[in-house]
C-alpha cells in the first residue's frame, strides 16, 4: 500500500513540475490579479492548498506548495482557507509587476 501511494505522490509531483517548466519556457509566469504566495518554512506539504483550487493553478513540488499555473490564478482564496499552517498569503501584483490598488472613500449617506 505504501509503495503505491508513493508511486502516485512521485507521479503527481513530477506532473507539477513539468507544467512549471513548461509555464516559465512559455513565459507564463505573471499571474493576472490576486495570487498565493507561499511561505515555504510553514509549509508542510499536506497539499490541501491544491486540492482546493478548482483552477488546477497550484502543485506540490519536492514537498512544497507551488503556482505551477500562474496565469489559470484567479485569485479567490480557496488555498489560503485551506491551508492548515497559514503558509499562503493572497498578493496582489508580483515582484516584476506592481499593481496600484486605488483609494476609496467611504460613502457618506444622508440620514
């Protein structure tokens, strides 16, 4: 039982990584809005993070949670929910990327 299961973590681990590759050779690494950024020194691989995501947008690779799909992010927070150890924060923007968030003023309402 535990060498199938092994078998399985290896193969879906090995996918992950392929479709990063894959995602940074097609230049696919900018996510369009709101992402996950993970904290690899909380995350503890449970992989819940993944399967949370509808989007199919993060993997786990070498036992950590990854964006292995930048552009399918929507940003929805699904992950961060998920995620029993707070190893995800939602970001908006990337390092190469900035993204203005504008100022809103609280609407006033006569009484």
């Amino acid at each position: 039982m535990l060498v199938l299961y092994l078998r399985r973590y290896r193969r879906k681990e090995n996918q992950h990584a392929e479709e990063l590759q894959s995602a940074v050779a097609a230049g696919l690494t900018e996510p369009p809005s709101m992402h996950p950024l993970f904290h690899p020194s909380k995350c503890i691989g449970s992989g819940s993070c993944a399967y949370a995501c509808p989007e199919g947008a993060i993997g786990i690779i070498r036992g950590k949670g990854h964006l292995v799909n930048p552009t399918l992010c929507i940003g929805h927070g699904a992950c961060l929910a998920a995620c029993p150890h707070d190893a995800i924060t939602l970001v908006f923007g990337t390092e190469k990327r900035g993204m203005d968030i504008p100022k809103l003023k609280p609407i006033s309402r006569p009484m």
